[in-house]
C-alpha cells in the first residue's frame, strides 16, 4: 500500500515536470515601472535649479525645495558618492552611523541605474530620455556602433573611436548642465570640483580639501563634487569583501568628520547622495544560447542588468520566443515600443527629446525582475563581482543625506 502511494507520488510528480516543460515560460506578472522620476535624482537636480533662479524642466523634490526655503542656505553643496545606494549603506554601516542617521529619505536613481546615465541627469537636470546617456554603452545610430560613451570608444575595443569623436559634441555634450546655467546667469556662483571621468581625484581627504577651499569664495553658491568609491571596490570584490566594508565606514568617518568644518561655514548645506546602488548576480553568457543565432550584434549593451539587443530584421519573433523561454524567469522582455510607453527612460520636456533617443537602445530590452539575480554576458563583456543597472531595489534606491546649520 505504501509502495503504491510512492509510487502514485513519484508519477504526479514527474507528469508535473513533463507538463511545466511544454508551458511556454511567460511573464508571470506583467512589468510595472517603479522608478518616480518625480521624486529622483533628475527631481533633486531641479529643486537645485530652482533655488539658483534657473527654470527645471520637471518637478522638483518637495523635501529640498522646503529646506531650501526654511534655512536659505548660501551655500549648496552637492556630494555624489558613486555606487552608495541606501541598502548598501544600511547593510554595512550601524543605524548609529553619521550616514545612517542624516540620511532624510530614500530616493529613485534614474534608469539604468548607472553612473553614465544618473550623472548626465544629476547634472543637468534633465532625464535620460532627453540627455541620451542611455547606459555605459549606447547603440548610436548615426555611426552604427555600439559605444562606451565616457571613454569614446567602441564596446569590447580599447582604441579611441574616431567616427565617435566626430560626433559625441554634438550629440553627448550639447546640453548645458546645472553649475554652467549658474555661471551664465551670473546671478550666483557655481562650481563643479571633481569631474567624473577625467581628473578624478581619488583621495576622499582632497575631495573634502578643495570643497573647504571653495567655501571661502564669497557669495552664495553650488558646489558639485563627486567622490569615486565604492563603486570599483563594489564592481570587483563586492559588498562582502573586508575591503568593501572598511571603505563605506572610511567615508562615514571622513564625511562626519569634515561635515563639522564644512558647517563652520556660516548658511551652509551638504547635500549627499549616490548614483545607484549594486547587486550580486549570477551571470550567463548568451553567446551559448539559441538567441545569439538571431543577433545582427553579438553584443549586449546598456547595462549587462539591462541587457538590450539588437536583432536581425525578420527574426524578432523567434527571438522573442527563444528568449522568454531561457531567460523568462529572471528577465522581463520589452519591445522598443513597450519601452517607450513604460516611459522607462523618464518623461521629456516639450521640444526636449534627444534627437537619438529612440534609436539608441536596440530592438528589445530585457528588464531584470526585482528578486531575480542574474546578469546577461555577450560577446565582449568581461565578469564582475557585483552589478548595477538593473531594476531591484538594491540598485535603484539612492539615499538623500542632509547636514546645514
Ligand atoms: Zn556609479
């Protein structure tokens, strides 16, 4: 009797697994947005605008725009700490620390969440619909290249892009960004101290050094600064590694630390925030999969979190297909069009579009689901410890710290 219980067990059990392998593996629950660009880093960027007379182009963060207006600070100073999002910050450092307990409120990154994009949008103020920087690497259709756009050349090549060269000033760098409307108008000061991603200073004594220096400058001002740890220590050891943990109290030390001599200055508010946060993912190489067949570039790009493709005209439904049923589980796949009525890459401004947008982010894009934990690997891509660029809370909650006096 107990062996024909068994028995009965074991052939439900394996008619279970014979069905669940003929269901074409679908999207369980349809993909919902979860970036608020009103309340963001672009939204963040605009409330810095506004206080400096400068007309935002969106909605600003109700939270700054009332301390602004509470405590009319002279100075503003803006620290962007790369790769510190708020669950990081909350995994490592004790809800006594100097972050933990400054930090006002939790705030979105923009999408992806990576430092190309989130710094284009933290300095303009614009999203990454209308600046362009859609990822590290971004599909540019007026030269059919994929680029890594910081450092102008072509992905998975170390050789500067020439083709790229000729166009990046017109297409990357024409918008105007938040320290150089300032300065414009010539109303208030506004400086940008350490710029990502030439002339990096990577010393966090000499970061807070030259903000100290600039505070003497007379009249009411912005300073932006950018500081770039973790995000190398995090990419290559991760957030479990000795190393890791001991630079993220290292810079709560250092920010407690030169927050008091920065507060001697008379009117002043440090602002400090991140670009995004990161994740450990298991990583799969698609170049062994069935949809790599159905590429016209083995390459991924965007973000390996956020991996877009472009694919060979005729094959998209076999792509589509191939693609739900590997990777299915841990990724949403979206269309062009999907991705642009998920407004995915923010809302633009009347007139403000980038003149690439639409073309620069390939055919499909595969969105990671929140809880799922894996990375996409082309051609090109070499491995990383810990990721960012994808949708899960880990990468897309930043903090917002406040001190003033
Ligand atoms: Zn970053």
């Amino acid at each position: 009797m107990i062996c024909l219980k068994i028995f009965i067990i074991f052939i439900s059990a394996l008619s279970l697994i014979i069905i669940s392998n003929n269901i074409p593996i679908e999207n369980t629950s349809p993909f919902k947005p979860k970036i608020d660009y009103d309340n963001s880093l672009t939204s963040l960027a605009c409330s810095i605008e506004k206080y400096f007379g400068i007309n935002p182009l969106h909605k600003t963060l109700p939270y700054i725009d009332n301390l602004f207006l509470e405590k009319k600070p002279e100075n503003v100073i803006l620290l962007l700490i790369d790769g510190l999002g708020s669950k990081i910050m909350e995994k490592i450092l004790d809800k006594n620390s100097f972050l933990i307990k400054n930090m006002k409120k939790e705030i979105y990154s923009v999408f992806p969440p990576t430092t190309a994009t989130c710094l284009n949008s933290i300095k303009t103020g614009l999203n990454p619909s209308e600046h362009g920087w859609l990822g590290w690497s971004t599909y540019v259709p007026v030269i059919n290249k994929i680029i890594n756009l910081y450092v102008n050349s072509e992905k998975g090549k170390r050789e500067i892009d020439q083709d790229f060269v000729e166009i990046k000033d017109k297409y990357y760098y024409n918008k105007k960004t938040i320290t150089e409307l300032i300065t414009e108008k010539d109303e208030y000061l506004a400086f940008e101290l350490n710029c990502y991603p030439h002339n990096v200073d990577r010393n966090i004594d000499t970061v807070f050094q030259r903000i100290l220096e600039t505070l003497k400058i007379k009249g009411k001002k912005y300073i932006f600064s950018y500081y770039p740890e973790p995000d190398d220590i995090l990419h290559i050891k991760t957030h479990k590694s000795q190393e890791a943990i001991n630079e993220i109290k290292k810079i709560n030390s250092k920010v407690e630390k030169y927050s008091k001599l920065i507060l001697e200055h008379e009117n002043t508010m440090l602002i400090i925030t991140s670009d995004h946060g990161h994740f450990i993912p298991n990583k799969k190489r698609i170049t062994t999969h069935k949809i790599n067949q159905y590429l016209r570039d083995k390459r991924v790009f965007i973000e390996n979190r956020s991996p877009a493709f472009l694919v060979k005209q005729g094959n998209e439904q076999d792509f589509a297909r191939e693609f739900k049923k590997d990777f299915g589980k841990d990724f949403y796949l979206l269309s062009k069009k999907e991705i642009l009525d998920y407004k995915l890459y923010g809302e633009y401004s009347e007139g403000n579009k980038h003149e690439l947008f639409e073309n620069s982010f390939g055919d499909f894009m595969a969105i990671s689901k929140d809880s799922r934990n894996k990375a996409l690997l082309g051609e090109t891509d070499r491995n990383m410890g810990s990721y960012h660029g994808g949708y899960s809370d880990d990468e897309i909650y930043i903090p917002l710290i406040v001190v003033s006096n």
